[in-house]
C-alpha cells in the first residue's frame, strides 16, 4: 500500500498533465524514490491510481531501464558500455568493479549496498569511460579510482 506521501505526490503530478495516464513514469519515479524499487503490489497500487490496469504500468516499469522491478543496494552502479566506452577500458572498470565488490551486473552486494548495471550510454562519450554511482557522474575512468570513488558511499 502506498503511503500518503506517495499518493500526494502521484496527485500532484497527475495534476501536471492531461490525462491521468501521463504521469505513468512519473508515478513510478515517486514509488522507486521512496522504496528504492518498485513491486507488484506498488504496480497495483499506481494503476489503481492512474485508472490503469496493472499490465499497462507494469509495460512501462519493464521498458525503462532505471525502474527497477526488483529489490536493488542502497547505491546503484551504472556503468556505461557504449562502444566510446569500451573502447577506451571499459573492461578493466568492469574486471576492478567485480574484484572489488564481489559481484556481476545485475546482482547486489551482500552488505546491500552495491548494485551492479550495464548502461547503454551516460551521454559523456568524450570523457570515456564513464561510470555513475547514484546520481554521481564519474569521467575519464581509470581502474585505479575505481576503489576511492566506492569509499565516498560507504
């Protein structure tokens, strides 16, 4: 069940728009933000809302990739695999991210506090490779920064 706070917010943004569908992501946005990620019964929840069925929300929370449909670390790591990326060492950011965090894309640390994704592009090509870490842009990546960057978030 969503909480007060969340409805309010939904409202808000549905307020923002023509038609209650509309706010569809941004919906999904104020769960994500107040739970970290969001379920089934938070897709429920939101197509009650929005006067949708639970497969419509559902088919948007799926296409996008940073709605996340399963329980994810307190910090989220993007890391860029466009091609400018892997060209420039995007292999040994991944190699020295698995080292030291102990973990595969997809999967989360044991701590919960790490989770590892793929990302197609962080728009920053010209500064390759590039990681992000929440809402934190990292550039011109070298393998060796890869463990003081992790120390800011623990």
């Amino acid at each position: 069940m969503l909480s007060t706070a969340e409805k309010e917010q939904i409202e808000h943004e549905i307020g923002m728009v023509p038609v209650k569908k509309a706010a569809c992501i941004e919906a999904l946005k104020i769960v994500q933000h107040h739970r970290r990620w969001v379920s089934d019964e938070g897709i429920q929840d939101v197509a009650g809302i929005l006067d949708m069925s639970p497969e419509e929300v559902d088919s948007v929370a799926t296409f996008y990739n940073l709605i996340f449909r399963q329980p994810v670390g307190r910090h989220i790591i993007l890391l860029c695999d466009s091609i400018s990326c892997y060209v420039m060492g995007l292999n040994d950011l991944h190699e020295e991210l698995v080292s030291l965090l102990g973990i595969q894309y997809g999967q989360t640390t044991d701590d919960g506090r790490f989770t590892l994704l793929p990302n197609p592009c962080l728009g920053t090509c010209d500064h390759a490779p590039a990681l992000m870490v929440d809402n934190d842009l990292y550039r011109d990546l070298r393998p060796e920064a890869i463990a003081d960057i992790l120390e800011k978030y623990l």
